[in-house]
C-alpha cells in the first residue's frame, strides 16, 4: 500500500495547494504582464506565504500525532516522483490540446507552451504562480522530511553541515514567496509559455531535483565540519543572494518608479522615446547579475552538506548553469528586438553577461 500512497501523494499534495490557494485570504496585486490584447495589465491573487505555511504546519501536526513518520517523503520519494512524473505529463497534454497552435512544430508547441498566461476562477488562480507555488511547498516538505530521516538515522550525531544545508534551502523558498510580487515582473512570467517546461519542470522536477544535494548525503555518516568551512558555505550563499534578490528588487522599484532610488542608489537610465533600461546599480555589474547570484546560492549549499567531493550535490548548481546561460542568450535576442539601439547603447556601457570580467 505504501507505494500506491506515495504515488498519489502528489495528486493529493497538488489538490491541498490548489484549495489553499483559492481560499486562504490574499492581496490583490497588479502585475507588469498585459491582458492578451489590451494595455490593462493582469491582476494577480496572492497568497503565496500563507499557503506554504499551512502546509508545512499540516505536515508537522500531521507527523507530530503519528499519522505519518517524520520521513515519510523521504521512504515514498521514489513512488512519489513517478507520481509527480506522471501529473506533470498529464498537465502538460491538457494544456497542449486546450489551445491554438503557436508554432509549426507541434513538438515545440507541448514543450515551450501554447497559452501566454492562464488564470481560473476569475484570477483566483494564476497558473505561472500556482506552478511554482506547488513545486516550492512540495520541495519544502521534502526538504523537511529529508532532514527529519538524516536525524532520525544518526541522532546527536547528526551533521551540523546537513542542517545548514536543509536551513539554507528552506530560506531561499521562504524568500521567494516573500517576495511574491517581484517575480511578477521576472522573464518567466511576461516571456514563457505554460506548456511542458513550465508545468512538468514545477510539478515533476523542482520539487525533488533541488533537494538532490540533500537527497544525495542525508543517508552518509555525518563529516565532522569545521565552523568556518559552515561560515564560509553560509557567505557564498549569501552573496548570491544579495546579487540575485538585491538584482530583482531594484528592477521591480525601476518598473514600479523610475525615479524612486534603492538602497541609496539613484537609479541611472538610458533612454529612447518611452523605453528605458537600468545602467547602475546591480544592473551595471553585469547584465545578470541576478543569473550569478542564483548559482552561488545552490554552491553555497552544495558546500554546505560538506560532501563536496561527491558529483551528485553538484548537479544541482550545474542545472542553473545549463539553464540560464542559454536564456541569457535568449533574452539578448529578445531585448535587441524590443529595444534595438538602445540596446546596443546598453551592451556597450554593461559589456559582462553574467559574470563581472569573465562573461
């Protein structure tokens, strides 16, 4: 029975997410994407904190009163991916069959998408934002549920760099639903389609593959980690982070307001007729900065778990690796479209891709 549970656990997980979604109190917010058709810009319900609190306070009653083990993600991953594999498939097919061809390739259609934006019960539901709210709750739990089993299997002798790990993770879901609102003004939400890369990548393979450095070490005897090497783990992620969040935020506060100045920085601009485009800041260090920081954040808690010696941890610094230096090609194509010289102005005064004095 307990494969056929954690085969369903994802349907049932997915359905939990979705009904907290809808009807857990939320804000209204007015994002930066526009209506199909229209100059009104698209309204967005969101509720994401609240939602991944309740979750991780419903698995924690839930095991605190013996209903399920602490772990019991970690014994089900194996069903629980095949579910999740299998949800994400289902989805990307509906979406593929419910709307108009986009592309000749029908191929590139299932895995790029169809639909620019889908929202359900009159916004409630913005399925870009659910997409990622679901993968990060469930992630969250796995993560949880991965630490729970690394202390249940070696107790006072646990990994300090586990935990930090596991610590260093939560904090970069919990950060992101914070900000909720900024990622409406982020590639993924005005550039891609919901179609098999967006649905099965959040279903199916955020969830479980951004734990892989947990996934990959919480079963091995615990290393005796000096404190610096944890300081110095917690540093790089923290530099990451500052680059990637302080990056995102002065971007939303330049869309938002032009003029309004962040963390004492005086916005700096070109400019052409109504286009404008940040030259300073974070924005001036390299023209994504933010793509750096992303990748310094999943190193620093790669070298967290102190098995650094082991390929598996790194698979998931490599994925952002492969996944955002062929869309740093794309966005360049895309912005010399939408801004042409005033792009080149931009490219000529910001010359690094991603990494200052590297790339």
């Amino acid at each position: 029975m307990e494969h056929i549970a954690g085969f369903l656990s994802p349907v049932f997980f997915y359905g939990m997410v979705f009904f907290l979604n809808v009807f857990l109190p939320g804000r209204w917010v007015i994002g930066y994407v526009t209506k199909p058709g229209s100059i009104e810009r698209q309204r967005y319900h969101l509720n994401g904190m609240i939602v991944l609190v309740s979750v991780l306070v419903c698995w924690g009653l839930l095991c605190y009163v013996g209903m399920m083990p602490w772990d019991w993600f970690y014994s089900v991953r194996w069903y629980s991916v095949w579910g999740a594999i299998t949800i994400g498939l289902v989805f990307s097919f509906i979406v593929f069959k419910g709307y108009p061809p986009v592309q000749q390739s029908g191929m590139a259609d299932f895995y790029f998408g169809r639909a620019i934006n889908i929202q359900l019960l009159k916004g409630r539901i913005d399925v870009k934002m659910w997409l990622y709210l679901a993968g990060a709750s469930m992630l969250a739990v796995n993560v949880m549920s991965l630490d729970a089993h690394h202390l249940i299997l070696y107790g006072n002798h646990f990994s300090a760099g586990i935990m930090l790990s596991a610590v260093l993770l939560v904090f970069f879901l919990f950060d992101y639903l914070f900000f909720e609102e900024i990622h409406l003004y982020t590639y993924d939400l005005f550039a891609e389609r919901v179609g098999f890369k967006l649905g099965w990548g959040c279903l199916a393979f955020y969830p479980w593959f951004y734990a892989i450095p947990l996934w990959s070490t919480v079963s091995l005897p615990p290393k005796d980690l000096q404190a610096g090497f944890l300081v110095l783990s917690a540093l790089i992620f923290l530099v990451g982070w500052i680059l990637s969040r302080g990056a995102n935020l002065q971007k939303y506060y330049f869309k938002k307001d032009p003029t309004r100045s962040f963390l004492h920085i005086v916005p700096k601009s070109i400019s052409a007729g109504d286009q404008s485009l940040l030259v300073n800041g974070f924005w001036g260090i390299s023209r994504h900065i933010n793509y750096l920081g992303e990748i310094l954040m999943a190193t620093g808690i790669v070298l967290a778990t102190g098995h650094a010696n082991l390929i598996w941890p790194w698979l998931y610094p490599l994925y952002y690796v492969v996944l955002l230096f062929p869309r740093q090609l794309d966005d360049h194509k895309r912005c010399a479209l939408k801004y042409g010289p005033l792009w080149d102005q931009y490219v000529e005064q910001v010359p690094y891709k991603i990494i200052p004095f590297l790339y």
